[in-house]
C-alpha cells in the first residue's frame, strides 16, 4: 500500500509542540512486514514523521519475504513516530515498529513505557500477525486489531477466530491511507484503554 501523499496532511503539519503538554502519552503501532503501519503513523500524525525507511535491495532477497507484497519497494529499519495533540496538556506520541523478524529484537525497546498498541492487519496474511498479538499477550500491553483494506475482506467473527483474540479487544476495519479512518483506530484504543481502568484511577 502507498504511503498517504503531502497533499493529504493536514495545515497544523509542521505545527510545534504546544508549551503547555505536561502528559505524553505512548502508543505502538505493530503488525507483519507491509501492512500499513508507516501509512497509517504518516496519514494521522500532525507534524511530518519521522520515518526510518530504507530502500530494499537485492541483498534482502531470501531474509524479507516480499511476494505478498509485490510493490513494495521500502521498508521501515528502526520505527515510524509521529504526534497527535490531544489537549492543551495531553500529546499522543505514536511508534511504528518495523514488521521484519530480524528486527523483533528493537521491539521490547519500542513497547518500553507504551499504554497500548494497534495490531495492523492484512486479511490476506492474518498469520503474520499472531506474533504480534502474542508478544502483546506476554507482555499485559492493552491492544485493539484493525484490519487494513487491502481489497479482500472476511467475516469480523472469521477474523478474530483466525487470530484467536479475547472477546474483549476490539477488532475494526480501516483504511490506513485514510486520516478519519486512522483516528476512528486511535479513538478506540483510547476508548479501550479507559475501559480496563479501575474506577477512580486515571490513565497517565
């Protein structure tokens, strides 16, 4: 999928960071080699990211499965990180891991400090996503899917049966390339993320 174009960021994208953010707030966003987790950090983020995309080589042949991915000619070699301001004092910070299993070492470092994460998924490769969901799991990090439209679609029920997920995390559909749609994902993290929040406690 073709990253979000400049023509699509919002006027505030060079906009500095306000004087009066006291709370940064962590979020991951985390799924299998191109999925759409550089889309979707660049299409929602209010300053241009910060992007650690390389070109792929020949020397990657037969360590980076690209044949699902034909097109793809990048790939992200440490993260993605952009900002959302929530409020005058709340700022959402966002982390795009890379997908590639030779960079799963970088991820611990990533999930360090993270209030959640977004599981990015392609329906047509829903099991380069379970060691997302796994390590997730492992770690007590509160996360919700959302399933990248690609073009080919399932059942919601089929895909949370495939990915075997509790009930209770939320499962979307989006479009990564998509501002709105990028949001409604981060709507719903936070929306879970105060759901599992004893009463009387606050998240910070």
């Amino acid at each position: 999928m073709d990253s979000a174009s400049s023509e699509d960021k919002p006027e505030r994208a060079r906009a500095p960071l306000n004087s009066t953010a006291r709370h940064g707030l962590k979020i991951v966003v985390i799924g299998g080699f191109g999925v759409g987790k550089t889309t979707l950090v660049r299409s929602v983020s209010e300053i241009r990211p910060l992007d650690t995309e390389a070109t792929m080589t020949d020397v990657g042949e037969g360590i980076d499965d690209a044949t699902a991915v034909p097109g793809k000619s990048t790939t992200t070699v440490a993260f993605d990180f952009g900002r959302i301001t929530l409020d005058d004092e709340h700022v959402l910070y966002l982390f795009g891991a890379p997908g590639q299993q030779r960079f799963w070492f970088l991820w611990d470092r990533l999930f360090a400090g993270a209030l959640g994460a977004i599981v990015l998924v392609d329906q047509r490769r829903i099991a380069d996503s379970w060691y997302a969901i796994d390590r997730l799991e492992h770690q007590g990090t509160p996360f919700v899917v959302a399933c990248n439209d690609f073009g080919d679609s399932h059942a919601p029920q089929d895909v949370r049966d495939a990915l075997d997920l509790d009930p209770a995390v939320p499962l979307l559909m989006c479009d990564a390339r998509s501002r709105e749609s990028s949001k409604q994902v981060l709507i719903a993290l936070v929306e879970h993320l105060y759901s599992a929040v004893p009463q009387g406690e606050t998240i910070s």
